[in-house]
C-alpha cells in the first residue's frame, strides 16, 4: 500500500521547533490551502482549508531555519485525521501531514527567497509556478 498527500499553500504562522526527550527535532506549522472558483451567478467564492505539518529531524531545523509566516511552501507526506470538541463543545476535526519532504516555493507574497535551499536537504530543486485550476490538464 502507498499513501502520499501534495499540499500547496501558504504557512498560518512562523514554524515551531521543539525537541523530544530523546533529542529528536520537530517542527510544527500551519498550512493554509486556498481554492478560488466562480460561482453559476457569476460571484467569486472561496475555500481555505487548514492543515498542520510535522517535520521531524534535520527536515525539521531547515524548515525552523528558512521558513516563516506568510511563506508558500509545498509538502508531500502523510495525513491523519483526528476528531474532537472545540471549546464551545462544536465538534471539529484536524488534518495533521507528516512530511516526508517540504519544498520551499517563494517569499511570503510569492517573490523568491534568495539563498534559501528547497526540499529536504538532499538538494533537489523545487521552483514550481503557481498554477490555476482552470490551468490543470485533467
């Protein structure tokens, strides 16, 4: 069996790294997902979806080292979902990605960010253009 989640979007806040008691780095972020549409009546509508990212190890400290709130950021990893009761008793549910691999796509407005290295240390380039629905071949 295989699972494998792309997530593009923008980061909610500046990543967090902590250290588990073992010693291992782990960064946390928040990632919103933006979809744009035109609705039948002609109405622009809007979707944001909030994901948290985990990296762990030396992902982690270059994720903690380059990246900071505002930042588009690609990453490919694994989701789980949990549930449970907001503070108002509503129940809510939280999309958590365990990533494998976080390609760092532009500066917080899109520009690139000079000097900055992309994807999980092993040298890979990752310039990816922002791209439409309307511009996906299927």
């Amino acid at each position: 069996m295989f699972e494998q989640t792309i997530i593009i979007g923008n980061l909610g806040n500046d990543p967090d790294l902590r250290y588990t008691s073992a010693g291992i780095p782990v960064c946390t972020m928040s990632v919103a997902v933006n979809r744009k549409w035109t609705n039948a009546d002609g109405t622009p509508g809007e979707e944001t979806k909030w994901f948290r990212a985990t990296a762990w190890r030396k992902l982690a400290e270059t994720c903690n080292q380059y990246l900071s709130k505002g930042r588009q950021v690609m990453v490919i990893g694994r989701v789980a979902a949990s549930a449970f009761s907001g503070q108002d008793g509503s129940p809510r549910a939280s999309l958590e990605v365990t990533a494998d691999s976080v390609r760092f796509l532009g500066g917080g407005r899109g520009e690139a960010a000079p000097g900055a290295p992309a994807g999980n240390g092993n040298g890979a380039s990752a310039h990816i253009a922002p791209m439409e629905e309307e511009d996906i071949p299927f």
